[in-house]
C-alpha cells in the first residue's frame, strides 16, 4: 500500500496530464518531496522482508517499484535544490522537513486602513528590527528609509485572509523589507466586488505611504504584490493606477507603486472562467456577478492583460511549471507581452510546483520563491 501510495504520487508529479494522480501528485510530490521518498524507502524496506519471508513474486516487484519511486522523489529533490542553489537561497534542509505549513507568527501591528461601506478592512504590519538584513548587499536601504510591500491573500476572490501571508511577512521583516498584508472586500453569492477589491488595495496603498514616516520606509519604495487572486488584484490596481483608470473611492487617488508582483496570479478572468480548473469559474463569476457573456466589461476592466501598455511598473512573475489554475504558459506569455512593451519584467518559473506552492512554508521551493521576492524588492540596493 505505501509503494503504490508512493507510485501514485511520484506518477502525478512527472506526468501531471494523468487523470486523479496528476492532480495530487503535484502538490505532494512538489512540496514534499524528502518525505515521500522517505515514505517509498520505509515500503521497499518491508517489500525486502516480505521477500525474504517467503513471497518472492511480491517482494521482489515492491521492492523493485518503492526503490523506483524513492528514486524519483529524490531526482525531484535535487532538481529544486539546483533550483534554489541558483536563486541564490540559504536552504534548510531542516526546514524542509519539519515546517509543513504556515508558521506560527504573529504580526508587529494591526490598523484599520480604511472602512468601505462601515466595514474595517485589516492590515498586518510586519517590521524589520534594526539588526535585519535585505537582499544579497546586506544594505538596510536607501537613505532612511526601508522598502515596503503591500500584499494580498489568495482565495479565488472569495475566501481566505491576511492572515496566510504571517510566513511571508514575517521572513520579509527578518530581511529587512516591511510588509503590511491586507484583508479586502471579499465576493460571495450576490456580492460582487469586483469594483470594490481594486479600490481596497489602492486605499492600502495609499495609506502605507501615508504612514511611511510611522513605519520607517521609504515611501518611494512602496510595492504592491498578491498570490493567486491576491496577485490579480495587484497587477490589476497597479496597472490601473498607471494607466488612469482606477481612482480612490475618497482622497487622493494613490500613485502607482514602485513595482508589483504576482505569485501564480490569473492573467486574464475570463480565461478562468473558460478554463474552469479548480474553481476558477465560480471564483470569476463570484467576483464579477456573472458570466463573460452577461458582463464583457468588468471582466476587461479586471483582468490584467487588458493593461498591458508602456511605462508601467516593474513587474515580478513567479508560477509553478506545475500549475494547473495559473498556467505557465499563460504566465510566462502575459510576462513576453509586458516586455514587448517594454517593462521590466521578471518571470520566473519554478520546477515541479504546483499552484499555491508556497503552502508549504519550509518546501525548497517556497524558500526559493521567499529568495528571488527579497531580491526583487532590494534589487536598487545590489
């Protein structure tokens, strides 16, 4: 049972197109690599006593699949780690194995950063102490000031919370970047928001610079960034905010930030709607109160590549080869528009990664995907 459990994973993992095992062969394969080749040794151990016991036809084939799969989970470890040797990553092994999800941190402060419709929406500040360090310079930043991210949540849209950036935030901090990770007006059934959301960040945006004497940043440095649809609503508000399109719902509307960036982020609704993975339809239709057919406008007006024009800010694109919702080569494309356009872009694609790879808080991919985030947001400071 562990060496067919074991196969099943390590099958899905090389050959995502398989139907069943393609799906969460990914996820476990991608994240936890070691531990399902742990898993497949433990079973070629006891397929060897088995062997020895007597059922040589059984034994022998077990034993021979379980040292196959171990293998192959192994080659996939090894890959990632090539993978973050070259981004750069001090890798934990020891991370690797024993933090399985989210750390248990909390933020350095909580504000309301603005109350839409009398609903306080939530930002968790994450600050970096006087002895952290940035990118690879070890430079603190220019001037006085530190650089500072906005980021927002994954969840369709329609779930989740602030709350699942605490990893993040909180490496970022140790790094010497501040984050402030926000809640925005969720969709639900018969509550869209796709009006709403955007306005939310820009809100967020403009208040961290509003604070930036408060928190220490350089309020030059502000960027604006989200996993999944978190990094829809960034690069939409972002690009918005350049292009003039987008204007705060009371105050001055925010200027652009100095970069944006998103992890696994949906290019284009109306593709999610269409391709219909993992929930991506009613996530679209959630957010936007229908169908492609029934409103064509808001889902040009939220989906990013409807933005892509000169000048906009520099831009960070980081996707599993893996993923199934944000697929890497709608990505990596949506990266090839922006530069023919001339932004500075950065895609960068990670190997054996599946949507939401950085789940896993310790899994070498996630480490990797915390380096090359540090090094896009200290990159004036190399």
């Amino acid at each position: 049972m562990l060496a067919f459990l074991a196969l099943a994973i390590i099958l899905g993992a090389y050959f995502p197109a398989l139907p069943k095992v393609g799906v969460i062969g990914p996820v476990l394969g991608g994240q936890y690599p070691f531990h399902i080749a742990l898993l497949a040794l433990v079973a070629a151990v006891l397929a060897a006593l088995a062997w020895r016991s007597g059922l040589v036809r059984w034994g022998r084939t077990v034993t021979a699949l379980a040292t196959l799969c171990a293998m192959g989970a192994l080659a996939i470890g090894g890959i990632q780690f090539r993978a973050a040797q070259n981004a750069g990553v001090d890798i934990s092994l020891g991370q690797a194995f024993t933090e399985l999800a989210y750390p248990a941190v909390k933020p350095d402060a909580t504000e309301t950063y603005a109350s839409p419709d009398g609903t306080p929406q939530r930002v968790d500040a994450y600050l970096p102490q006087r002895s952290g360090k940035t990118g690879k310079s070890g430079k603190s930043g220019k001037g006085d000031g530190i650089p500072a991210v906005v980021l927002a949540h994954a969840g369709g849209f329609h779930t989740f919370d602030k709350s699942d950036l605490r990893g993040t935030g909180r490496w970022l901090a140790d790094h010497g970047v501040a984050v402030f990770a926000v809640d925005y007006r969720l969709a639900g059934p018969d509550r869209p928001t796709w009006d709403k959301a955007p306005q939310d960040l820009a809100s967020a945006l403009g208040w961290v610079r509003k604070n930036a004497d408060t928190y220490g940043i350089d309020s030059g440095r502000v960027s604006l960034g989200g996993m999944s649809a978190g990094g829809t609503l960034a690069m939409n508000t972002a690009y918005r905010l350049h292009n003039g399109t987008l204007k705060a719902p009371e105050g001055a509307t925010p200027a652009p930030p100095a970069s944006v960036i998103g992890f696994y982020p949906g290019t284009d609704v109306t593709r999610m709607w269409k391709d219909d993975v993992a929930g991506t339809r009613e996530a679209a239709e959630m957010f936007t109160g229908g169908t492609p057919e029934q409103y064509p406008d808001r889902y040009r007006e939220v989906s990013p590549t409807n933005d892509v024009r000169p000048g906009l800010p520099r831009t960070l694109l980081v996707v599993g080869d893996r993923d199934r919702s944000a697929r890497p080569e709608t990505v990596t494309g949506f990266g090839d528009a922006l530069k023919r356009q001339g932004v500075d872009t950065e895609v960068r694609e990670l190997p054996f990664a599946e949507h939401a790879f950085d789940d896993a808080y310790g899994s070498l991919t996630s480490q990797t995907s915390r380096q090359i985030l540090l090094d896009f947001l200290t990159a004036d400071e190399h």
